[in-house]
C-alpha cells in the first residue's frame, strides 16, 4: 500500500525516536517532530539541508553510521555519538539505521533513528558522582577564570579551600577536582563537618576499633580511611570546635589518623579538599580558627561568586534547569516570559544557584502551558503580579504597574526603603535598582531621617 505524504507525518511525527531520512546526496528529505524537539531544529530549516549541517555530531566527518550503512548494506543498531543541539548544547543520542529502496530495490538513500540520552547520561553521573569542570555551568568572566585553573589544580596534590557563599556550588567543584586528578580512580568521600557533634564527628572521619566504646561491636573505618588514594572533601569547615581544629591539624601535618579506641597511627594518602561559606581569615582573626591550621588547607586558594556577582550566567543556567526539568518531569515547556527573565535577572538570589534551581522546579510544578509565567515563581519574585491581576487587562505595561506599586510603597513607608522593600517582599538594594531604572521620585520625607539619603 502507499502511504501519502501526510499520512507518512503523522505516522512519523507519533514515534517518540528522532527519526529522519536522507536522499543519495545526504540532504534530509524528512524530519519527524521528536528530531525537531531534541536538536531545536525547525523542520523548515532542516528539510534540504545536508545532515552534518543540521546534526554537527562528532562522528560526522570520519565516522557517519548512516554512510557506513549504506556502504557496506548493513543496518547499524544502538550506536552512539554526540550531535551539537541548535543553542549549543551537546546531546549525547542512540543511533539505529536503515537503508530506503525504492520499488525496485535501488538505493534512494537512508533512514535514521536516534534518541536522546541526557537523562541516562545525567542519572549515570549523579549515580558515579563523575563530574567534570564541564558540567559547571558558567561563561562569565568569573568562571572562565576558574575554568582555566581547575585542571592545573586537579593535577597537583595540593590541599585547596574553597570558599563561598552556600548554594554556590562547593562540592560541585570539588568533585570536579577529584575527577579530573590523578586520584579520580579512588573514592571522594564527603562529610558535612557541621552536621555532627565533636563526639561523631569524630567517629565517622577517624573510625573507631571494636570495644572502642559500648556500642563498638565491630571496626569501622572512618572517612579517611574509606578515602585512601582519593580525596575527603570536609565541608563547612569553619564550624568544627577548637579540639577538633587540633586533630585535623595533626592529621594534614603527619598524614596519619588514629582511630577512636586504637594505640597505633594508621598512615593515609588522601588528598584535602575544604569548604567553606564563612570568611575564614576573619574567623582567624577573632580567634575562632586556628591560624596554623588555616594556612594548611589554604594551599591553593578557590573563590566562588555568588549568582548575584554573575548575572550574565543565569541565561545559560535557565536553559541548562529548564532542559533539565524537562526531562525529569517530562514536560515540554519552552522557556520563560519576557518579564519573568527580567525578574530573574533582577533578583539578588541569597541562595545562589540552589535558590535558582528551586524557583525553577517550582515553576515546572505549576506551569500547566508552554512558558513559565510571572504567577508561577514564588511571591518575593512577583511583587507586581497582585498590581497586573487586579489592574486588570489595558491598565499599562509591567514597568508601570511595577512604578506605581513601588511608589504607592514608599508613601506609605514614609520614605523608609527598607520598609518598602519588607512591605513589597523584594530585596533592599533590588528596590533601590529600581527606583533609579523607573525614574521614580521619593517622597520628600524619609521615615528613618529628616531626608532621603
């Protein structure tokens, strides 16, 4: 039977799998929907186009399955490869293909499935803990910069601190550090150093031998042990008392630990990485950390910018949770609202990226359509939603709305910012952005003096 060409569509268009078909001159001739969703090519663009133009994947030049297919009359199955997606992104796919014959069995050219592997390879990942710099999401100057240093860093075997704010992404930079060492085939082991006791946290970095104390049933290798050839990573670091302080110092003096209950040092070769979101040069400075100890994990010094420091990245790292989102929830949302972008980028996010990444899961909760909506971030993010709502259609545009609100605000404060800010749940110094992109006029009273500072 012959199948018409929109029949064909739609037969094509209901399979889940990219599927695409070339002529004997490699120009795509068909292009389901999937492949259109998973390269964020539009079919008017790819019909025509020769495939390597369209799928720019790391076999295209020398290792072409689809050529490979057709040469040696052989059909391919579950191949894989990396094809670059239309806003850059690389996607690692599952490839399968065919040959298409015509009624006499000639060649007309070739058919080929794929399917798209990001969520496998991101599970797989999160399952090994195996990331790498590239995983970082980040193309601001601030992160360049870190970008060029991580591999000399990870090459050497040299204690390194890093510090930042939380959420900045602390261990996601220490794991990449382990992965791209000479240490990546041996454990990284993590402890939170905050989360314990001394009493535990002692116990679970040093271990512990039988009878070491009542419940001491049997030996229990701490986390150094565990992390023998690899790396501990000890995060928070600041917060650990000052007796522990003296322990960790031995231990980074003399590579040796001592387990709860044990006579004899047990040597280890771990590589240190801390953490810390505390200034802990100030917390030296206020005898709160010892000095000695501070010059020892701070080898190799790594600052991490808040979000607030790297506004040019929070594009890339919509992009990056939006695709993510997507495919955990199986959603197929586009992206965001202009005035939402402009929201976002305007947020001063005390909670760095984590903050971002919870704005944006908990829009995917909410958002039943194609594109995430003012209503759907969290009320500190949409001061003038309540103002739009109730204004209603034709009432002017977000700027105003949003002018207006902040006005009515500082009257109503008499002039306190501060207030204002509290009262309109946006951050001091986002409103004070805002009075002066809005051109807006305070009133000539200022609730905390007898004028507007």
């Amino acid at each position: 039977m012959t199948i018409n060409r929109p029949e064909r569509d739609i037969i094509l268009d209901s399979i889940n799998e990219g599927v695409f078909t070339v002529d004997t001159d490699w120009r795509i001739t068909a292009f389901n929907r999937a492949a259109e969703r998973i390269t964020g090519v539009d079919i008017r663009d790819a019909l025509g186009r020769p495939c390597c133009e369209v799928f720019r994947a790391d076999i295209c030049e020398s290792g072409c399955v689809l050529r490979k297919t057709i040469a040696e009359d052989r059909p391919v199955v579950n191949a894989t490869a990396r094809i670059v997606a239309h806003d850059g992104r690389q996607i690692p796919i599952r490839i399968s293909t065919a040959i298409l014959r015509d009624e006499k069995g000639r060649v007309i050219g070739g058919v080929e499935t794929f399917q798209d592997l990001s969520l496998v390879e991101q599970l797989q990942k999160e399952l090994a803990s195996r990331y790498t710099f590239q995983d970082i999401i980040g193309r601001s100057p601030a992160m360049r910069r870190l970008f060029s240093i991580l591999p000399q860093i990870a090459e050497s075997n040299s204690t390194v601190l890093i510090e930042g704010a939380s959420g900045t992404g602390k261990e996601l930079f220490a794991r990449a550090i382990h992965n791209l060492s000479p240490r990546r085939k041996k454990r990284f082991v993590a402890m939170n150093c905050a989360a314990l006791p001394d009493s535990l946290l002692e116990s679970e970095l040093f271990g512990y031998e039988a009878g070491a104390f009542t419940d001491a049933k049997r030996d229990k290798p701490g986390r150094f042990a565990l992390a023998d050839g690899g790396t501990v990573f000890l995060d928070e670091i600041g917060d650990i008392s000052p007796a522990m302080q003296v322990r960790l110092l031995r231990v980074l003096q003399e590579r040796t630990i001592e387990p709860l209950g044990s006579v004899r040092p047990v040597k280890v070769d771990v590589r240190v990485i801390a953490a810390a979101n505390q200034d802990l040069m100030a917390l030296v400075q206020s005898g709160r950390f010892r000095e000695d100890l501070f010059y020892r994990i701070r080898v190799v010094h790594l600052k991490l910018p808040a979000l607030r420091e790297r506004r040019e990245d929070i594009p890339l790292l919509l992009e990056h949770l939006i695709s993510r989102f997507n495919r955990l929830q199986e959603k197929n949302i586009t992206g965001v609202a202009g005035e939402v972008a402009a929201q976002l980028m305007e947020y001063d996010y005390p909670g760095n990226v984590r903050e971002l990444e919870n704005i944006i899961e908990q829009a995917f909760v909410l958002c039943t359509g194609d594109e995430i909506e003012l209503r759907h971030l969290p009320p500190e993010l949409r001061p003038a939603a309540a103002s739009l709502s109730s204004a209603g259609p034709g009432h002017g545009t977000i700027q105003s709305v949003e002018k207006q609100l902040i006005t009515e605000a500082l009257e109503r404060c008499r002039g306190n910012r501060g207030k204002a800010a509290r009262d309109l749940g946006i951050d001091a110094s986002t409103l004070y952005r805002k009075i002066k992109s809005l051109k807006i006029e305070p009133p000539p009273q200022d609730g905390r003096s007898s004028r507007w500072k």
